[in-house]
C-alpha cells in the first residue's frame, strides 16, 4: 500500500503540473486521469488503492482548510457574513433534508437515517475547484470572497450533520434532540478549541523570533488542532478554520522571512494534497461499482438522477432565494449589501462541485449498525455519493468556464486596487521620508551619511513614482518609463551578479554555504524589485 501510495502521490502531482501547464481544470483533469485509470482493465488492479477514510479526514483536510484559512480575508468575510452564513450553514442543512428525502423515497433499504446521512455526505460542495477557475477567469471579489467563506466553513455544518445522522443510524443517538445537542456541542466546541489554540499558537510564534521554526510550528498546528477538537468532541474542521484566520490576521505582524516563508510552503503543500485526492476520486470506480452487485439497474439509475438533480436543484433555488428575498424584506439588507447581478449569482448557484471530503464520509460510514446489522443500504449510499462528486465535478467544471465568459462575469477591480495600492505606497513613501529626516537630523551628518540618504531618497521616490506610474497607459504608448528602466537594468545586474558567484563556486572560489546566503540577498532583492 505504502508504494501505492506513493505512485499516486508522484503521477498526481506531475498531471497537476501537466495541467497548469496547459492552463487546464487540474482537479477536472486528475479526476478524469483517475476514471480512465480505473476503466482500463491492465492498470485497474495495479493503480487501485481503497479511499481511507482517515487518511482524508486527519491527513488531507486539516492542512487544506488551514491553507485556505490563511488566505482569507477576515474584512471580507465579516464583511460578507449574512450570505456566506445562508451558504455555508443554511444550505448544507438544506440539501441535507432535501437529499434524504428524496434517496428516502427512491432507495428501499435506506431508513430516514441512513437516508439524512448520505443528504449530509453530499451537502458541502468542495469550492478548490470553482475558486481555482474563478481566480484563472477573474471573477468579481465577491463571488470569490462568498466561495472561498463557503468553503470554509460548510464542511464543519455537513460533518457535524454527518456525525449527528450516523449515530441515529447505528444507534449510538437514542433521539432527535440528542443529536440537536450534539451538533450545538460540535460547533460550539470547536469554535472555541479553534480561538484557544489559535491565539496560543500566535503567542508561542510572536515569541520565537526563528522562521524557520514558525514555520515548522505552523505546519504541524492544524494535526494538533483538529485533534485536540475532536478528543473532546467538537468540529475538528471549525477549529482548523478558526485558528487558520486567527493566524492569518495576525501574519503581518511575522518576520518578512516567516511570511515569505510561509507562502511557498503552504502554496506547495496545497498543490500536492489537492493533486493528491482529486486523483484518488477518479481512481474509486472500481470499488465503488464492485459493491453494487444484486441491486437492480433501474433502482440505481432513478436513484442517482434524482439525488444528483436534487443536490443542483437545492443549491440553485437556495443561492436565488437569498439573494433576492432578504433584499425584499429588509431594508438594512439593501443599504449595506450591493445588489447583485443576476449572471454574478447564478455562477455562485452553479459553483457546486463536490470533493475529497464527501467520498471520505461515505466510505467512513460502518458496514454494520451497533445491534450488528448491516448498515442500510450501505452499498447503494457509497455509489450516489460518488454519482454526486464525479457528476457535479464533470457537469460543472466543464461548463463553468465557459458561463463565466459567456455572461460576463468578471471582475473591475483591477484598477480601483491599483488606485488604491498607489495611494497607499504614496502615504508610505512620505512616512518613509519624514523618518529618514528623523534619523539624520538626531545625528551628525557626514559626506557618508549625506551619500547614504541620497540614495535612499531616490529609491523611496521611485518606490513612490512606480505605483502612479502603473495607472496610466502602457508602455508600448508611451516608452519606458524610469521607474521600469532602473528595474530592468538592476535586474540585469543582479543576474550578472548571480552568473558571477555561481562561476566562483564552480571553480572552487567561494563554498556552497557561501553561496546560498550570498543568492538568498539576491533573491530577496530581486523579489522587491519584481513586486514594486
């Protein structure tokens, strides 16, 4: 298993790469490369590897969702938080009764249980894949503001939902309002598990004064945090995303190092686990039909269009409903929340693709109940979540390109940033100045120090000038202007510079060690310039 695995890991990651090559779906590609793999008879038993239910819920999500949470914005969620509530509260447990209802209705063998069980195994849609296109496209920063808020937390609504479902069903919850206080307990005590290790962890980095050692600390806080939520029975997922926006608010206050640091790990972190489990979806087909023997084809083909068509049906009318209803009746709700556009909610509406995390919840659910039953319907609750994740993945990550273009929606904020951003580099610059002016007026100036301050001068006015600059037309219209004519030229010099140390290594001049702290200055360097 472990070279399996293994293999996996490695092809994923090379397809991903392949992917973005191409400026393709690399979720939408690895979960095909995954289903052909499972088709074709030769590669079937050599690539096949169950999905471990634990592997996904302890290995793979916690360090996702504290990606994702890191990135985010605290301003635009709480700037955002009526509809992202509606999207990642409301509608998970709205799909979740809509969805038992109806497998209810068109699978015999499930039980009201067992059938709000699978409604909480498909409700939360894996927003990677709709972000990741929104963000190649340009949607507006809303849309990707409400996906991104969604995908944080509707995991922790559906699990706990999840876990709340599958104790009626085995019989480890003895009634109704036994599993309402279980979620209330889930949420509540991951919530705070999350606020307390989240602001520990902060405390502990403010204190280490070592990126390299913050960094370490910060890969290893989400294992710690969702199992420290889950010891005492609370939502591991909201603890994760709690802690990851804590630290993530009060990243600005790290070392530049442990920022930048920080970045390229998690950014590549994310692309092998991300790679990693869209893969291992397509390669579930064969386990997942092997468990269908007995079950008439009729059953299974009525069953999986109606549980399909009803996960993209509620999500629709439940994205629709709340935009425009709550606007209607409330005029708070207008005043602070810019009407949106009918193409804008839609490509929220049809953002439903499912993921990683609802095979691993179907997969997790036992063969038998605590009275040693089988499970009901087990079998037919596995293959309709995979229906719903392959489905939703295919339907919607081939046609949501294509409706983001066709309607328009993209995003105008280009310039409004750049407007900002210049004004704000301007205030700075003239901070930056009047502290410099500081300095040399509280000590004796020499010729170095008059030499020194002038150079300075210049490259906080350039700093200044570049932010402006990049408002008007482009250079093509109107030439090179300055501020771009230093940075070309220092970049120049700084890959001579390079190509010069790297010749005196290899000629035995200088040591290895000697020349990685020599590139990293350059590097850093060469960061600024590209960045400013």
């Amino acid at each position: 298993m472990g070279a399996s695995l293994l293999t996996i890991l490695v092809v994923s990651v090379l397809l991903a790469a392949v992917a973005r090559r191409y400026d393709v779906s690399a979720p939408l590609a690895l979960v095909v490369a995954g289903l052909a793999t499972g088709l074709i008879p030769g590669l079937r038993n050599v690539a096949h590897i169950d999905l471990n239910p634990q592997l996904v819920l302890y290995v793979l999500l916690p360090p996702l969702l504290w990606s994702a949470g890191l990135e985010s914005s605290y301003v635009a969620l709480r700037r955002n938080i009526r509809p992202i509530g509606m999207l990642a509260v409301g509608l998970p447990l709205a799909t979740t009764f809509a969805v038992g209802f109806v497998a209810y209705k068109t699978v015999p063998e499930l039980t009201v249980a067992a059938a709000l069980t699978l409604g909480a195994i498909v409700a939360p849609p894996d927003a990677v894949s709709a972000t990741a296109v929104g963000r190649r496209l340009g949607l507006p920063r809303r849309i990707m503001a409400l996906l991104g808020g969604e995908s944080l937390l509707n995991d922790a609504t559906a699990l706990t939902a999840y876990k709340v479902s599958l104790g009626l069903a085995i019989g480890t919850a003895v009634s109704w309002g036994h599993g309402l206080a279980t979620f209330a307990f889930a949420a509540v005590g991951g919530a705070v598990v999350g606020v307390a290790l989240g602001g520990a962890i902060a405390f502990v980095r403010s204190r280490l004064d070592d990126s390299l050692v913050e960094s370490a600390l910060g890969l290893v806080a989400p294992f710690i945090i969702y199992l420290a939520a889950e010891q005492i029975h609370g939502s591991g997922v909201l603890a994760v995303v709690v802690a990851a926006l804590i630290l993530g608010q009060r990243s600005t206050r790290a070392s530049y190092a442990t920022r930048l640091q920080d970045t390229a790990v998690w950014k590549a972190v994310q692309l092998v686990l991300e790679s990693f489990a869209f893969l291992m979806i397509g390669l579930q087909l064969p386990t997942v039909v092997g468990e269908l023997a007995g079950i008439t084809a009729s059953v299974i083909a009525i069953s999986s269009a109606a549980v399909l068509a009803t996960v993209i049906v509620v999500r629709i009318i439940w994205v629709y409903l709340f935009a425009y209803v709550p606007r209607l009746l409330s005029r708070r709700v207008r005043e602070r929340e810019p009407a949106p556009a009918p193409a804008e909610v839609f490509i929220v509406s049809w953002a439903g693709m499912r993921g990683v995390v609802s095979l691993a919840a179907a997969f997790g659910v036992p063969i038998t109940t605590l009275s040693g039953a089988p499970f009901p319907g087990r079998p037919q609750l596995v293959f309709l979540t995979f229906v719903v994740v392959i489905g939703t993945l295919l339907l919607h990550g081939l046609t949501l390109p294509w409706l983001i273009r066709r309607l328009g929606v993209q995003g105008d904020e280009a310039r409004t940033d750049a407007i900002a951003a210049a004004a704000a580099q301007d205030k700075a610059a003239r901070a930056a100045a009047e502290r410099l002016d500081e300095l040399l007026a509280e000590q004796e100036v020499t010729d170095v120090h008059e030499r020194a301050a002038d150079v300075l001068r210049g490259w906080n006015t350039r700093r200044r000038n570049a932010a402006w600059e990049r408002l008007g037309r482009d250079e093509e219209e109107i030439g090179e202007s300055p501020v771009s004519a230093f940075r070309r030229l220092r970049l120049e010099m700084l890959a001579a510079e390079r190509a010069t140390f790297i010749a005196a290594r290899d000629s035995g001049q200088i040591d290895d060690e000697v020349l990685r702290n020599v590139l990293r200055g350059l590097d850093f360097e060469e960061a600024t310039l590209n960045r400013g």
